[in-house]
C-alpha cells in the first residue's frame, strides 16, 4: 500500500503525489489489492467512500466521468434530485473529457454535486457525488487545465459493479433493495421475482437463514437492522402460497444436456433449479424419501415445516426436473454409471455424520446414547428417539446443538441441559436460537465439557463434565478453554446427545481415483466454477466447505450451474467479472460499522409475533408467525436503499 499516491477513502486524506516513495503514507482504513481480475493491476478506485489513485498514468477527469456516467445509469430515477443531478453531472463531465468544458462547469460541479448529496432519498445520489467533489477539490488543477486544453480525453478502461453493503454480504448476492422496496409499494409478485431470479427457495430460506445480510445492515448503525430474512419469508407465503407462482421460466440455452445432481437439498435443488431454467434434462438423486437433505432432516418443523420446503420444490419438478427418492449413490446405483449417462454432475450432499467427542465407550453402543444428527432425524420422521429417557444433556454450541434441546421438550422430555465448553459470547449458533431455547427453559451449562460417560447395564445414566476456564486464543480466533484441576462434577440424564459438529460422508466416491479430497474429507473445487478435479463433476455445499449456511449452499449450487452450462455448450470455464469484485470487495469493505450516516434513526424493527414459550414447546407448530401485509410494508419502509457502485481503472 506504499504505492498510494492519493486516497481520500472514509474522509481520510492520504495525499503522497509531491512526496518520494520512501516518505509515502500508508492509508489505514484502507486495503486495497494489486490485482484486479486476469492481468488487469487496479490503477485506481473510485467509489461511495472517496478515491484512491495508485498510477500517474489515470487521468482523474474522465476517472469521475466514467464514475458518474455509472451512477446515472444505475440510479432509479425515482428521486427527482438524484435523476436530474447525476444526468446533469454526467453531461458537465462528458462536456468537459471532449474537450468542450468551461469554467463555469467547474463550478456547476460543485453546486450540483453537494445538491445532489444532500437532497437525494437513496445511496445511490447521498454517495455518489463523493468522490467527484473530493476530486475537483484536490485534483483542481487537472480540472483546470482539462478545460483549458480543449482537447478530448481518451477514455480510460474501466469496470464497476452495483452493490449494497446487504447484497454484498448475502453469499447469493440476493438485490436485496429492489425486493424490500416493491414490499414497500406493494409489489409483492415483482418482489418475489426478483428473489427467485436467483433463489429458488424463498420460503425455506426466509425462515432458517443465519441473516448475514442484516449483520450488514447500515440500518444497525441507527438503531436496528432491517428485518430482510422476515421479508423475504413474507413474500414467500404471500405470492407462491397464496395467488400464484413465482416466474420460473426457462430460457433455453444454446445447447441443451443431461445433468445428474446428487442431493436434493438446498444447494442442489437450487443447481437443479438453475439447470432447468436453461432447459437442460435434470434428474436429482435423493437418499431419503422426500426434498430438502438435510434442511429437511436437520431443522425441526417448528422452525421449518416440511410441506414449506415441499410446495417450493413441487415448482422445480414442474419445470421439468426429475427427483428419484430413495436412492443412495454408491449403492442404489453406482456414481461412475451416473457419470457415464450424463453430460455433468453435480454432487451436493450434506454433512450427514457426527463428529465424535473422544470419550471412552461413545462407540459402545449405550442406550441413550444418541448423535445428534440421528436424534434430528429420528425427532423429525416422528419418532421419539428413546422414549424411556427423560432427561437430556446436549453436548454443543452450533444450531444442531440448539435444534436437539429444543427438540427434545417437544418429544415430552422435561429436563433438557446443554453443555458447553465456552461462554455464550463464543457460541457459534445463532443468538436468536440460544435466545428462543433460554425462553424455552434449556438449561445452560456455560464453560463446562464431558469428561465420562455414565453407565448402568448399557444404559447411559449420567455424564461426568470439567469445569474450563478460557486462555489465550485458537486458530479458530476464539479463545481456547482449559480444564480446571479438580473441577469435576456429574449431570444426571439417560439421554446424552453429542452434537459437536458434523462430517461429510463420502462412501459414494469408494472405487472414484479422478476425485481429490481435503484431509477434512471434502471435496477439492475452483472457487469460482466449482469444478473438481474430474472435469465433468461439479460440488458445492457441505461437502466442500464443510458444515456451512443453507444460503451458502444454494450460492454453489447456482455458481456451479453457470459453469455446467458452460461445460455443456464448450464454452471455456473462467474467472467472471462479478467473481473479481467479490475478492475486491473482501478487502473493500462494503459495510463500514463506524459510518456516520448523518441522520437520527429512532425507528426500531418491527418483530414478528411469535407463540409463547410455554404453549410452543409442547408442540411442534411453527413458532415465528410472519408478517401481515402491512407489518411487511412497515418493515420495509425502514430500508435506507443502499446501493452504491464502486469502480476500478485498469
């Protein structure tokens, strides 16, 4: 970052073009990459935060043309100020790059850039006259002398992207905006559209995901974020459950082939979906007898019923995609079979064993004894996992861990403990769930880990746990627990459910040599097309990136249907412009948690209703309620509209 010759990036000023190299500045609330995508060194960076100039070879007056030219070009024209006053800055811009400009323009600049920051509803006109006053202010000379000159300027090679602090921390990159915006007008069909342009899970994924779309929310500076996943949900059971379908309409591709996705849940049905979209022939192999992997099997009805997960797949298998249920890879049919009657695969399947906890006798078969992604399954197929059992221990931190407490009082268990070897404060699970299970009445047992398990004739009958205490921090950032000496003390139960974490199980690569895997038994991808190291298989979820997010699947499961496409119709398989600013936007934080936005907030997050505590966990209905149509419209009137472009000379 030596090579910095000027950056005014978040109001701080870095100006090293007089200075030598040795005496150069480092901006610090900056990190901006060499390389842009290809062979393409970022020259310079012009965005909703300032500029930042790298190369003596940028000419900053058509820089801000060019960036200007950008902003009207995505601005809604909704706004009457941001729609006249970009147009206007662009024109004055273009004006000047031919060699047309006048001093007065200058100045119109000025007025018409601080009118238009001040003025403008939206992100798009309060952050897009920043850079461009920045630069008439400190590059007032190569403005000066542009208009003098009155010659034309070659225009430079630019790329730029629109993005949003939400969409850009959404793994699907959902236009979260533009859907929240038509539930504010209204629009609840256009809005769903443009969801499923993208995802076809809307329901399934407005219910259950992590939301790390709100935890990007500039809102949150304010006062609280928006409620996107609720919204999104609302949509979801407004539109496709009530007065329609969502417009999945296939837009055949050039070429047409056969495609074979193993795993019908989130990221493979959404690779599914995409596929037949383009009017490809899908067929999804399925283990258990119904959609949704382990969405399905893993999350219990009260958070996510299964007819939702269902009805949203019923639509795919209408566009064509064939799902065969009861089927197991590996051994139902044989993956080289698969491999051998089709143009591609794509493997999709979920992280469906336990990880052990290393204590003596977990392998001994104990009654009682019950993993946690069995005890799910066994809950969520309706079964009592071992009805003599009453009272559970629950080994975990992680929404599985949640999921088993939670559970386990609506199978008629009256005493449910969880154990954990951190605080609360290290809890990987979602804060809303630990919420919901403390109102549920799950007793916690914080800094404690299982030491022995407790037996009588083969049936569990207690755990024996230590007492930790947190030293300095892991590789995981978090900080490491110790034992304390002489802590030991015993939980009574006769159900101890291990939910310390998830593997992948790859039985269905056995006799497979063109497949190479991690020492974390997942499977090896490009990150960008998700191809492995056999040219016609594809994988995303789970079983690459090991226990992940629902969205964070369905995102590899539509990157990984672009390129089988590609594949398909012999297009090389590449890098795209939209993966390049996503590594730039890694190191370009969207979101900035210390903006000041410059306005009051005030206006708290509407919440949705939910049952109570005491009638809900006696019973398995659905605990959040949903929006109606006007709480939706409430909701989404607190959206700010973020939306703001950033852009790169190269």
């Amino acid at each position: 970052m030596t090579d910095i010759l000027f950056s005014s990036w978040g109001e701080v000023i870095v100006d090293n073009r007089e200075k030598d190299p040795e005496d150069h500045e480092i901006p610090e609330n900056l990190s901006l990459p060499q390389q842009f995508g290809g062979d393409d060194h970022i020259k310079a960076l012009i965005g909703w935060y300032g500029i930042v100039l790298r190369s003596k070879d940028i000419n900053i007056v058509d820089l801000c043309r060019a960036y200007l030219t950008a902003i009207q070009d995505e601005s809604c024209g909704k706004c009457f100020t941001c729609r006249v006053g970009t147009k206007v800055l662009a024109d004055i811009l273009g004006k000047i790059c031919e060699g047309n400009g006048t001093h007065e323009d200058l100045e119109t600049i000025t007025r018409i850039g601080d009118v238009v920051r001040e003025g403008s509803k939206c992100n798009i006109g309060q952050s897009g006259p920043v850079p461009l006053l920045d630069a008439v202010k400190y590059f007032a000379k190569e403005f000066d002398k542009a208009v003098a000159d009155k010659k034309p300027i070659p225009k430079g090679r630019y790329h730029y992207q629109l993005t949003a602090p939400c969409q850009d921390a959404c793994p699907i990159h959902l236009d979260i905006p533009k859907y929240v915006e038509c539930i504010r007008e209204g629009k609840h069909q256009e809005s769903l559209n443009i969801i499923t342009e993208k995802l076809p899970l809307p329901g399934v994924v407005g219910r259950v995901c992590v939301r790390p779309c709100e935890e990007h929310c500039r809102r949150t500076i304010l006062d609280e974020p928006v409620s996107i996943k609720h919204l999104k949900r609302f949509v979801a059971d407004n539109s496709l459950g009530k007065k329609g379908e969502a417009s999945f309409k296939a837009t055949p591709s050039e070429k047409t082939g056969k495609v074979a996705v193993i795993g019908a849940g989130p990221g493979g049905i959404t690779c599914a979906y995409h596929l037949a979209r383009l009017g490809h022939e899908v067929t999804v192999y399925e283990r258990l007898g119904e959609p949704g992997g382990m969405a399905a099997m893993g999350i219990p009805d009260y958070r996510l019923p299964r007819d939702i997960i269902g009805f949203e797949v019923e639509h795919i298998q209408k566009m064509g995609a064939t799902i065969k249920y009861d089927t197991t890879v590996g051994k139902d049919v044989k993956l080289a079979d698969i491999e051998e009657e089709n143009d591609a695969v794509f493997i999709a399947i979920g992280a469906q064993l336990n990880t052990k906890m290393r204590l003596e006798g977990e392998d001994e078969g104990y009654e009682g004894f019950i993993p946690g992604v069995k005890y799910l399954l066994d809950i969520n197929m309706g079964i009592d996992p071992y009805p003599e059992g009453k009272k559970v221990v629950v080994v975990g931190g992680g929404n599985v861990a949640i999921d088993c407490v939670r559970s386990s009082f609506r199978v008629g268990k009256d005493d449910v403990n969880l154990v954990y070897r951190r605080t609360r404060k290290e809890m990987p699970a979602d804060h809303v769930e630990i919420k919901d299970a403390k109102e549920e009445d799950v007793q916690f047992h914080y800094l404690t880990n299982p030491t022995k398990i407790l037996t009588e004739e083969g049936r569990v009958v207690g755990v024996e746990c230590i007492r930790m205490e947190l030293g300095e921090p892991d590789e995981s950032g978090r900080r490491r627990p110790i034992p304390i000496e002489g802590s030991e003390f015993v939980i009574d139960c006769d159900i101890l459910v291990p939910a310390i974490g998830q593997a992948i199980d790859l039985g269905l690569f056995e006799g497979e040599d063109k497949i190479k895997t991690t020492k974390r038994n997942t499977l090896i991808v490009d990150d960008f097309t998700k191809e492995t190291s056999n040219p016609k298989v594809f994988s995303a979820g789970d079983c690459v990136t090991g226990p992940s997010t629902l969205i964070r699947a369905c995102a590899g499961g539509r990157k990984a249907a672009i390129n089988i496409d590609r594949l398909i119709n012999g297009k090389q398989l590449e890098t795209t412009e939209d993966d390049y600013f996503d590594k730039l936007f890694e190191e370009v934080k969207v979101f900035d948690p210390r903006e000041k936005i410059g306005f009051l907030g005030g206006r708290k997050r509407l919440h949705v209703r939910m049952l109570p505590p005491d009638e809900r966990k006696q019973s398995f209905k659905e605990v959040e309620q949903g929006y109606t149509s006007l709480e939706a419209m409430s909701e989404a009137d607190r959206c700010l509209r973020c939306y703001r472009v950033g852009m790169v000379a190269a």
